[in-house]
DNA sequence: AGCACGCCGACT
DNA sequence: GTCGGCGTGCTC
C-alpha cells in the first residue's frame, strides 16, 4: 500500500476490528419479541447483560429496557435505532433471572416483557414519565461533590418556586437542559445523592428520619473536653449525659465516630438521664441535633453475630436429619408436618446450614402468613443478612431489597410470592412454607404464575435444594413424594406436647328444625364460647364471607339488587353503609326503602363476618370481639395491630375470613368455630375437596398450644358428608388416597396438566362466537377429548365483559405439553387476527388454582 | 401498553 | 366547514 501525500483526509476505513454491536432487549410491554438496537460505538464496552438501556420506542416514547443479549449481527428487515444511554455499569437482572423469566414466559404463556414488568420494582423501570425529585437529604451549602454546570441547572429547577419535594419528569428534565441526552447527568446526580427517582406519584420518597447527637466539634479535643467537665461541674444532670454520651461513643479514637453520633432517644429515653438536660445541652450548642436518613432495614451493629441459640426437640432433630438425609439423593424434600409441628425451627435450622456453606437462602411464605411475629424471629437469628419482601412495602424498599441481594448484603430473603424474582445468582437452599397455599398463585395480570413452581425451577437452576412445608400438602406436590420424585419426611407430633385439637360436628340443620338457632350459633358453640371466655380463654371464628351479608332482598316485590358491572349481587357492608361488588370497585349507598315497589320491607339475607361480629357483641357483651377480613385489614398496620391486640389478649374473640386460618400461633386459643362449612365444600369446581379439607384443618391448627387441648367446633347443614370424616381424625393420608383416585378417574391433576382461556369481550354474542371460533381451532390441533368449553362462568360478566371459559386438559408429558402449548398460540393467534375479533380479549392461565 | 393514523357525528 | 370519537396497526 502506497503512502498518499494528500491533504484531502481519506475516509476513515472501517477498521477490521471496529466491530458494531447490537443489543436485543425486552421491553417492559406485553409485547411477544425482543426489539434489536445498535449499540453506539464508543459505548460497545458499556454493554452489560443483564443491565438496563434508555430506548427510543416508537416515535414519543423513551423506555427503560432490560439487555438480554448482545451480538453482532445487524437486523437484515430494518434499521435499528441508537441506544440513547446506559443506566447501569453492572447487571440489575442476573444470567440466571434471564433464563428463568424465559422459561417463565414459556411455560405460562405469556411474554417476556410481563414477566420483567412483574419482577421489577416500578423503581427501576424508567421512561419519559419517570420523575426526578431532589434528595431530602441534600443540602446546596454542604455538599461533598461539587456540582458540574448542567447538573446545577437541574437542581436549581428542582428548587425554584415554594413547592417542597418538587418534581419534573425525564422530558421536562430534557427541556430544561435543552439537551437530547441528559440520562448521564441524572444518573451522576443521583451517585451524588443529590437527587432520587421515581416512577409513581405514591413512590415519592419519604424517608425514615432518626433524630440523632453529637458532641459540637469544638469539644472533641481533649483539652475542650476537660474545659467542658470544668463549666458542668455544677450541673449533676447535664454532665451525666455528656458522660453517657461518651461511655456510648468513641470520641477518643475516631473523630468519626463522634460525627456519626448517637440517637438522640438514646440519651433522652436513658433510665437515669434528664430528657430536659440533653435538650438544655443542645440549646447551649454543647451537644448538636441532626437529622439521619436511614435505611428501613437497619444495619444493627448489635445485632451482627446475634446467632440467637435454641434447642430442636428431639423430634425436630429428627426431622431435620430426615431432611438432609433426602436432600442427599433428592433435590426437592416435602415436610409433612401437622399443624404445630415447629416447622420454623427446623427451617432456620437448615438455613444457618446454608449460609454456612456460603450460599443464598430464599424462604417464601404466603401473604398472609409473613407476619411481624416470623420476621422478628427471623431477624433475631439472621440480623442484617436479612432481607425482607412484602407486598405492602412502598417501592423504595423494594429497590433495597433488591440492591441488597445483588451486592451480596441480603444472603437470606423472607418474602412472598414476588420474592422468587429478586436476584439471585447462588441459591443453595429455598423453602416455600405452606406450599399448598393458593395465594402463592397469581391469577390476575399475567405472568399467572405460581411461586411455587417457579422457585422449583429456579433452584433447578441453581442447583439449590428446596424444601416445601405443609400441613396439609396440595394433592399434586404430595402425589410427586409419593412416586418417589420428591423426599418425604413426616412430623407427626405437635411441638411441646400440644394435642391434635378435638373436632365436633354440629348440625345447624337439626338445630334449624328445634328452633334453637341464635342467629347463626347452634347452641353447643354458644356454650362452648361462653365456656371458654369465662376461662380467660380465647376464640377464632372463621366466616368464609365478608360484609355484612351477600345481599338484600325486598319481602314485598323480591328486588334484589345487582352490580351494575358484574353478574353478581351487591353485598351488604353496615359499616360503610353501603352495597358492595366484590368484583369491582362499584358500591351504592344501602336504600332506605325498595326502588323498584317503594316497601320499606328490605332485609339482609346470608351473613358475612360483619355480621357475625355485631351479632357477638350483643350476645356477649363482657367479649371484645374483633374482625379480621379484607375491610379492616386494608390499612398498612392496621393488619399487625389485631395481631398484636390478639396477641395480648387485649381482644378475646377473633372473627375473620381466610385470613384467620395461616400460620398464626396464638397461646391462648382453646376454642376454633366455622361457622358455615357448607359454603366452603359446596364450590363447583375439583379442588373444592381439597380447599375446603385444608381450610379445616390450618384453622383447627390454630386451637390449643403450649399443652392445652384446643377444640374445633364446625357447623354443617349436612355432617355425613365424606370429607369430615377425614378432617375429624385429621387423616390426611386418607384424604389424599380418596382425592387421588378421583382425579385419576376425572382426569384431572397430577394426571392431566390443565390450561384455562378466558374469553371476554363486551358483548355477549361476539364474545361467544370468538369463543366457537378458539374452540373450533383447538379442538382441530388437539383433539376433541382435550378441549372442555366453551362456558360461561358461574359470575359470567365482570367489570363489563362478558366471560367464555375453555378447559384444556392435556397429558403431563413434557415434549406433548411443550408442543400443545404452541398449538395453543396458534389458535389464540387465529382468533386474534380475525376482524371482528380484534376487541376480543384472550387470557391463558396455566395450572389454574 | 401507548401512540398515530384514519374515517364518521355535533359544533365554534 | 372543523374537532374529536375510538377502531386498527405498529413499535427495532
């Protein structure tokens, strides 16, 4: 090659080894691909698996993306757009998430985009209407980093005007700085600390605050200090805090330590210290006052190596060894323990194991049974590496715990369902308690995936162990022990000598006829409350409905009245004086007289826990009854406090729905009523026996610790039916023989795999049609038997749309479901594309509880 | 999911 | 004559 002696600049060849790159990412969107974008070439060592990328999509909207692989070949169809930023130098999805959310769209049918959107805390999934919000922390005149010219521009934006906690969106953020790519300035920023995101108007940061102490900088010296004890001499009380302050804290070795300071509750709520002295002191300046912003999963130096110390009962040791023995040569243990069992030990047991070995630990537990009582416990073994997940923490805390599995500070997360999307990467041990539950199930938005499921196939992927606790196992997971595909390892024996609770039938039918009903109390649980309240003792009672009653209904002209939306009855709340949907948000004031013929003659009929409660607290005045259900527990506390009143015995009598059946360990509960069995059993579909056995005996669970025999008394209109029986003597094993021989009759699980479309649209008929039509093009790729449907539902309209129904049954075989679910698509995609059907919403829930 | 483009009713 | 209703299609 010759030297050319122009002065024209030749075009740049591309030089061999300038490579472009291309990144394919999921979109936070229910959409069925990955998009492609080039990467910009300065920016091809920024790109980071896993990490996330600012998007142009579309011709307005900028999005946050997940990178799920990177390449370098260029889309043949099109021109990819830019990346417009990186948000991330490292991966906020680990490699492992990546594979299992693909298999989670996969197997429930649905897109990688929902499973992102689910798994993600709306934190950290930016788009143009993402808002920036100054740090509460941030001071302007005593800042660390200096700020550089376009930074400042967005914090004087940020600050200008009265409005405290200002906020602008990303583009308003781009207006401001009349710039296309203002993300690195946001980003830096935020690694300042001077500003934070969010992504909701509720997510705004509102930050736990600690009213904290420091000795004034002026006294840190020792000579100061000496000075100081001179000027105190006379005031005994100030100068006992002053020498508190510095037993605490360690003004001597590190002038840090002083800066840090002590909680200023430390000083003032101090047994022998004078709250006005340590305040006198700070109006002196002796002693400064700050505000701290800290973490809501403190970092409790106390705490760090609390490795709280208890004994396994004998039978414990037991079960525990049986465990690992199986987790030898199984990778999947199921815990058979009854009600009472101590479980828990046995599960912090095997976890300190794990951590021992280095691995991560996630322990999920259904909604209702993470309560304050677990995560104490838990916390006071675990301390910092504890990392908590729950669907009433705000957003921020989520990020927390998110961030905090990903840097490594949480090695074990407690969580609920949405726990098994969190990061991570070396799980060597996971448990799902009360592994039957159907809460572990999400049925609404898609992904409707099941918890359990998914952290099975998690830890296959991590090749960690997985325990799954029970009492009352589902017919599935106790059908899989049996066949030898999980270990099984059996507790018998409750935990301190606790007996079985003693279960009576009464029949409310007899009762009926003698006319000795008091409202919905048989006499024998009457007397059996009054019995136990007199003995200081305490009662559930479980309702399996709340509001006060299912509707009301005119004597004169038979009006009952309907939700507007929904094909159900409008039920009856006394409190709010109101009539409810439970299906929808709709509710109308309770009418004082039938609109349809003007009577006043309306009465309520059936009876939920509201019900049940008023009718307590006049049939036994001296009880403090208290309700338990989705009305009084909608506050974020409000659920802990009936506990805690509970608990304490402030309250004697608990009545609730669900809710009162999971893992609550109460002492002093000798007395368990169900008050209508019937409505639980009669429910029209297969799992009704199942649900309606394990409702018994979780809530019988609840009657008689610490020694005492407990009692379950359960009304039923119909007490020959089978399943007492089995419930009475707490015969599990006879259950699941009886239930499994009706599924394998039925076809129906663990035998069959089943997959339920939900067909809706607005209009009856064309929702119908469309329903022929995916019924049609299933039966053709499946075959007739396969295809049950279409039907209406039972409640066949919701919020406006008519509902279809169509049950799919298929074989357990997994090549023969990998390929029927294609077909399932394929039929979906078929009735999609067709004209008249593009209004028409499709729904697949795969294993539906 | 949003957002633009496109084709039919009540209004300055 | 237009503004705007929501049906339809597309987004790298």
């Amino acid at each position: 090659m010759s030297l050319s002696f122009d002065f024209v600049q030749p075009a740049p060849e591309p030089a061999a080894d300038r490579v472009t790159l291309f990144a394919d990412v999921i979109l936070p969107l229910p959409l069925p691909r990955l998009y492609t974008y080039r990467v910009p070439f300065e920016l091809s060592d920024q790109v980071v698996i896993g990490g996330r990328v600012l998007v142009q999509f579309g011709a307005k909207r900028t999005l946050s993306c997940i990178v799920a692989a990177v390449h370098q070949t260029p889309p043949a169809a099109y021109q990819a757009k830019y990346i417009l930023e990186f948000i991330d130098d490292a991966p906020v999805v680990t490699q492992p998430q990546l594979k299992l959310f693909g298999w989670i769209a996969e197997y429930y049918l649905c897109t990688l985009g929902e499973v992102i959107n689910a798994a993600l805390p709306s934190a950290l999934k930016l788009s143009s209407e993402s808002r920036v919000q100054l740090h509460p922390a941030y001071e302007p005149d005593n800042h660390p980093y200096p700020l550089g010219e376009q930074e400042q521009k967005v914090v004087d934006a940020l600050s200008t005007g009265e409005e405290v906690g200002k906020s602008l969106t990303f583009t308003e953020v781009g207006e401001v700085l009349g710039i296309a790519s203002f993300h690195k300035y946001i980003k830096s920023l935020m690694q300042k600390d001077v500003v934070f995101l969010f992504e909701h108007l509720k997510d705004k940061f509102s930050p736990k605050v600690v009213k904290k102490v420091r000795l004034a900088h002026r006294y840190v010296a020792e000579a100061a200090l000496e000075e100081l004890f001179g000027q105190l001499a006379s005031k005994a009380k100030q100068l006992d805090v002053v020498m508190r302050y510095l037993q605490r804290v360690p003004v001597y070795q590190s002038e840090h330590a002083n800066h840090r300071g002590l909680e200023k509750a430390a000083l003032t709520s101090a047994p022998h210290l004078s709250p006005s002295a340590v305040n006198t002191l700070i109006k002196n300046g002796i002693l400064e006052q700050f505000d701290q912003i800290v973490s809501r999963f403190p970092l409790d130096e106390d705490d760090a190596q609390a490795n709280m110390h208890f004994t396994l009962s004998e039978t414990q040791v037991e079960a525990r060894d049986a465990v690992m023995r199986e987790f030898q040569t199984k990778d999947i243990v199921l815990l058979h323990g009854v009600t009472g069992a101590g479980k828990t030990e046995i599960y912090i047991d095997l976890i300190k194991q794990a951590l021992d070995g280095g691995g991560q630990v996630l322990y999920l537990l259904p909604e209702i049974a993470l309560t304050a009582q677990i995560v104490t416990r838990l916390m006071r073994v675990f301390g910092s590496r504890l990392g908590v997940y729950h669907s009433k923490f705000s957003d921020n805390e989520r990020v927390e715990v998110w961030n905090g599995v990903l840097s490594g500070r949480f090695q074990v997360v407690v969580g609920v369902r949405s726990a098994v999307f969190l990061p991570f990467d070396n799980l060597s041990l996971t448990i799902v308690d009360e592994e039957h539950e159907s809460s572990y199930k999400q049925y609404d938005p898609a992904p409707r995936y099941n918890a359990r499921e998914v952290a099975l196939m998690m830890a296959h992927f991590q090749g960690s162990k997985t325990l799954l606790g029970s009492a009352t196992p589902a017919v599935e997971t106790y059908y899989q022990a049996r066949a030898g595909r999980y270990g099984l390892v059996s507790l018998t024996k409750r935990f301190g000598e606790a007996g079985l609770p003693e279960i009576v039938l009464v029949d409310t039918r007899k009762s009926r006829e003698q006319k000795t009903m008091l409202n919905h109390f048989t006499p024998e649980l009457m007397a059996e409350m009054e019995s136990k309240l007199a003995q200081q003792e305490q009662v559930i009672l479980f309702q399996n409905r709340r509001g006060y009653a299912p509707f009301i209904n005119c004597l004169d002209c038979g009006w009952i009245p309907k939700c507007t939306n929904c094909a159900v009855s409008l039920s009856y709340h006394k409190q709010a004086h109101e009539l409810r949907c439970h299906y929808c948000g709709h509710h109308d004031r309770m009418p004082t007289q039938c609109p349809a013929c003007g009577s006043r003659n309306v009465k309520t009929v059936g009876f939920g826990t509201e019900k049940i409660e008023d009718d307590l607290k006049v049939m036994l005045p001296q009880a403090n009854v208290q309700r338990m259900d989705l009305d009084t527990t909608r506050a974020k506390n409000s659920y802990q406090q009936i506990i805690s009143d509970f608990e304490q015995q402030k309250t004697n009598v608990l009545v609730g729905t669900q809710m009162v059946t999971k893992g609550l360990d109460f002492a002093n509960v000798s007395l368990v009523g169900i008050i209508n069995a019937d409505s639980i059993i009669h429910y029209p579909d297969f799992r009704a026996h199942e649900r309606a056995f394990q409702m018994f005996v979780q809530v019988s669970g609840r009657a008689g610790r610490k020694g005492k025999k407990g009692r379950v008394i359960i009304q039923t209109a119909d007490p020959e039916q089978v399943i007492f029986d089995k419930v009475m003597r707490n015969d599990y094993l006879e259950f699941y023989e009886y239930e499994i021989t009706q599924r394998r009759e039925h076809g129906y699980p663990p035998f069959m795999r089943i997959i339920r479309l939900t067909v809706k649209h607005v209009d009856v008929t064309v929702g119908e049609r469309a329903a022929l039509l995916l019924t049609q093009e299933l039966v053709n790729r499946l075959g007739r038997e396969a295809v049950l449907g279409p039907e209406a539902p039972y409640i066949f309209r919701i919020r406006n749309f008519y509902l279809q129904e169509i049950t799919i049954k298929l074989s357990r075989e997994h090549t023969v479901l990998k390929a029927a679910k294609a077909d399932v698509i394929a039929a979906m995609d078929i009735v999609r594309d067709q004209k008249e059907f593009k209004q028409v919403r499709l729904a697949a829930d795969v294993d539906p509880m």
